[in-house]
C-alpha cells in the first residue's frame, strides 16, 4: 500500500523541469511569433483594402461607360429610324442613371447627369410619338454625356 501512495502523489506534483527561465524563454517565443504575424498580416490587410477601393471605381466606371453605351445605341437606333430599339435602350440609361448618381463622388458630374434625367419624360415622349426632332436630342445629350464623363475622369473621380 505504501507503493501506491508515493505513486499517487508522485503524480500530483508538478514537472519540476519546467523554470522561470523556461517560461521566460517560451513567452519571448510567442511574443516574437505574434510579432512576426502582424508584420505579414498589416500590410497584406492594407493592400486588400486597397485592392477593394480599386476595384470598386473600377466597376464604377465601368458602369458609366455601360451607360453611355446604353444611350448612343439609343442615338443609333433613332437614325436608323427604330424607334422601339431606341426607346428600350433610351429606358436602360435613364434606368440607370440614379445609381451612377448616387455613388459618384465628383460634385460636378453628378450636376450634369442630373439635368440630363430631367430630359427623361421629354425623350420617352419623342421616341413614343416618332418624333425626328429626338435624333438630335439625342445625339446631343450623348455628347454632353462623353464631355462630363471624361472630364470625371481627368479629374480622377
């Protein structure tokens, strides 16, 4: 019985390998581990969220340019003289203008494109009653279009 007990209580004990200068040892081993991964971790973190605010002006303008698109097909259907073409890519852009609105930061093209959804009901109207005028309305809101997209992006927006 007495094997037992000294068995037992040998078990209890706590390794007595283990110092102060072990645990210091093994702290400054995890601190520089951690150290070493917020080094890899920081940068990579910041060039993500870079990565992210790049690609998000780039599908903004990317969207622009679709939108543009949507109204010169709308100024080429109307000189071919379809104006059911015309009036569904004429819907598209003015369909899509708010957003491009609302998620432009550049102050002066969102004035611009703004005035231009005012001509909204005047075009749909042109197109719904064949009326020739609209071909020039048309062409020239596509040029006014161009000229305030790219002076966005000489600005950098």
């Amino acid at each position: 019985m007495t094997a037992n007990t000294t068995t037992g209580s040998a078990a209890t004990r706590a390794p007595q390998g283990i110092t102060w200068s072990l645990l210091k040892k093994l702290a400054i081993g995890v601190g520089v581990l951690i150290i070493a991964f917020l080094l890899g971790y920081v940068p990579s973190s910041m060039s993500s969220r870079s990565t992210q605010q790049q690609n998000a002006e780039l599908e903004h303008k990317l969207r622009v340019a679709e939108l543009g698109s949507q109204l010169a097909m709308a100024s080429y259907e109307t000189n071919r003289n379809n104006y059911a073409n015309a009036t569904e890519f004429s819907s598209r852009f003015f369909n899509g203008l708010p957003g491009i609105i609302t998620d432009s930061n550049d102050q002066a093209l969102k004035q611009k494109l703004q005035a231009t959804l005012l001509h909204r009901d005047e075009i749909t109207s042109n197109l719904a009653q064949v009326d020739q005028t609209v071909k020039e309305k048309l062409a020239q809101m596509y040029a006014e279009y161009f000229q305030a997209t790219q002076a966005s992006k000489k600005s950098g927006q």
